[in-house]
C-alpha cells in the first residue's frame, strides 16, 4: 500500500487507521513536503507498520508515484491518496484473485472512489510491481506501459471501495487546488502539447476562471488533435476528450453569452449534451416548445446516454431542466411538484434547481 501525502494533517490519520490491520505487507507513505503535522502523525503509525519516504516536490505527482514504485520491488502496488480511504473489499483476497488473470504486467486495476458526486471507476491505482507500469502527467496523472513510445495499460474495474473528499469545496479552497492544478496542467501542456488529455482538463479544472479567448483556443486545439492520432500512451483518443470538453465548454460559452459558439460545437457534441444544451438556449431565449420537454423527459431515463455525457450522472442536471422545462410549457405548479421529487441542483444555469434568470444566458 502507497499513499500519497503532503499537509494532510487534516486526513492522513483516517487513512492509515483504513489501511493498518488490513493485511497488507508493506504500507509506504511518500511525503512530498509537508510543513505542517503530517510526519509526525505518520511517526506515529510505524509500531503499525508504515514506513515513510521523504520525496522532493519536482511539479509531479507522476514523478512521485513512480518513486514510491521504484522503492517496491515485489508484489502488488496498491495507491491511495491521504484524502481518501479503504472502506469495502478485502484487498489481499481480492489481489490473490487477480494474480490469476492472464498478462497481469499490462493490466492496471480500478477500485471504485466514491465521493459526494458519484463514484468514478476507472482510475487505475493497482497494478504489479515488477511490471513496466508507470505514471505519466505533471497532475491528472495515468497508467502507462512505459517505452518508446508508452503504450496504454488495460483498466479494469475491481470490487474494491475508496472514499474521498479531497474535492469538498473546503478543502479545494483551502489548499487552493484549482491554482495548483492549472500550473501544473500548463506543465503538462509545455512538456507534451499534442496530448489532448492536458487540454481536456485545463478546461475541466479551469471552467470558472478561463478568459472566452483561452477556452476558444482550447477547443480549437482538441478539435485538431481529433483528427490527429498520437501516441500518448493513454486509453483515451483524441476524439473522446474533444466530445468530453465540449460539454464543459459550453456550459461557459452560455454564460459568456456566445451561443454562437454553443450552436457550433452542438454538432460535435454527445447527444446527450447536445439535446440539454439545446434547451438551455430555447430557455434562454424564451422559444420553449413541447418538444424541448419530451426530450428532457425522455433523456432521463437513458442512463446510456447520459454516461457517455458530462451531465451529472445521478440526473440531477435533466431534473433541474425539467422543472424550468416544466414551468414554461405547463405551468408553475406543475414545475414545483417534480422540483419536491428531485434533489437540488446548482451550477451556471441553475441555483438549487431553479433557473437564474439573471444570467447572462
């Protein structure tokens, strides 16, 4: 077991205490840097049996990761950040599984990291030590066969739960991680500029703070890279992280009030996305019909389409939609009565799933 830590006296005690009596062979905490209480809380931890390994920041939790591994020379890796922590699923059983899976050197597990916005299942964080497995990426860092050039690993899913909450909003502003992402994004970009995964999340962590002229030079450089096969090593083609940014970006065309661009980018977009973007504008621009609301109704039951989109997952973006939909075809009572049956939503467009009008939509 890895974790991850710097100035994490807020957490890492949650973490160890998830991991400590679990089984495992060898619990390493890489400290990056910590100035706060973080090592001696570690210190504290060693009659458990964690050790710890001092790293120097270099602007790369890639470079940090593959020092852990390269200090673990058997076995399997498990990684866990210090905001996370194990809570379902016995790892050793479940490793003395997957050591029967066929080429297990070419294959990263994924556990599923739950927090208060759904579960993500495919972020590879276990795989073999003396594979050729290691992690590329200033910040968003992935999984690779490393070579000339890096190959994709295969990410499968494993019945293993982390918790997280390093991205309650506390915490983000807290440790200003929105900052530290972007620098490190700007890193990323600079060492590897044709890798459409730095652009696709320079978007997705920057959307609040990026100028109209950095998220149009942003897409028109994943819309090249599209079409533009390159070898990066990650699963992921140009293509799809061109689809995944477009949704994000237009949430911020519509609040820069550029549905020009919006109703440009619709044709590229998922279907999903492109029918919620759609109604968004018939909203904004009060043309609402029927139709706009069938489909919304209609959407939200294809939960096929709404994964392969960057509407939230659990419905709450539709639900929101549907009641302003609602209110404008049906009426405000009718409008209330579903909002009572939803959870609140709150992003650009809507405030506790009620529509703000005083946007610049």
């Amino acid at each position: 077991m890895i974790v991850l830590a710097r100035d994490e006296e807020r957490c890492i005690a949650r973490c160890l205490d998830s991991v400590c009596g679990r089984g495992f062979d060898d619990i390493l905490v890489v400290d990056t840097g910590s100035t706060d209480a973080t090592p001696g809380i570690v210190d504290g931890y060693r009659t458990r049996g964690v050790r710890m390994l001092r790293h120097p920041w270099s602007n790369s939790f890639a470079a940090a990761r593959n020092a852990a591994v390269d200090c673990v020379a058997t076995g399997w890796i498990v990684f866990l950040d210090a905001d996370e922590w194990l809570t379902g699923g016995s790892v050793p059983a479940r490793l003395a599984e997957l050591s029967r899976f066929d080429d297990v050197s070419r294959l990263v597990f994924a556990p599923r990291i739950a927090d208060r916005n759904g579960y993500s299942g495919d972020v590879g964080r276990i795989f073999r030590a003396d594979s050729a497995i290691r992690y590329k990426g200033a910040v968003h860092e992935y999984p690779v066969i490393a070579g000339e050039p890096d190959e994709p690993v295969g990410i499968v899913g494993v019945d293993i739960r982390f918790d997280h909450d390093g991205y309650e909003r506390s915490v983000v502003v807290g440790k200003d991680k929105r900052r530290r992402n972007l620098d490190l994004l700007d890193i990323a970009r600079a060492r590897d500029p044709d890798n459409p995964r730095w652009w696709y999340f320079t978007i997705r962590d920057g959307l609040p703070v990026l100028g109209h002229a950095q998220l149009v030079r942003s897409c028109t450089v994943l819309k090249r890279l599209a079409d533009t096969p390159v070898a990066t090593g990650d699963g992921r083609s140009g293509r799809e992280y061109y689809r995944l940014a477009l949704g994000q970006a237009c949430q911020a065309f519509a609040a820069f009030g550029d549905w020009t661009s919006v109703h440009r980018y619709r044709a590229d977009l998922p279907d999903a996305d492109a029918h919620y973007f759609g109604a968004i504008a018939a909203l904004a621009r009060d043309v609402v019909t029927p139709h706009d609301l069938v489909g919304a109704i209609e959407l939200r039951g294809r939960d096929e389409l709404v994964a392969d989109s960057v509407l939230d997952p659990a419905g709450r973006h539709l639900d929101a939609l549907i009641v302003a939909l609602l209110d404008r075809v049906r009426g405000e009572a009718d409008a209330e009565r579903y909002r009572d049956m939803c959870d609140p939503w709150t992003d650009t467009f809507f405030d506790g799933s009620r529509l703000r009008r005083r946007q610049p939509l």
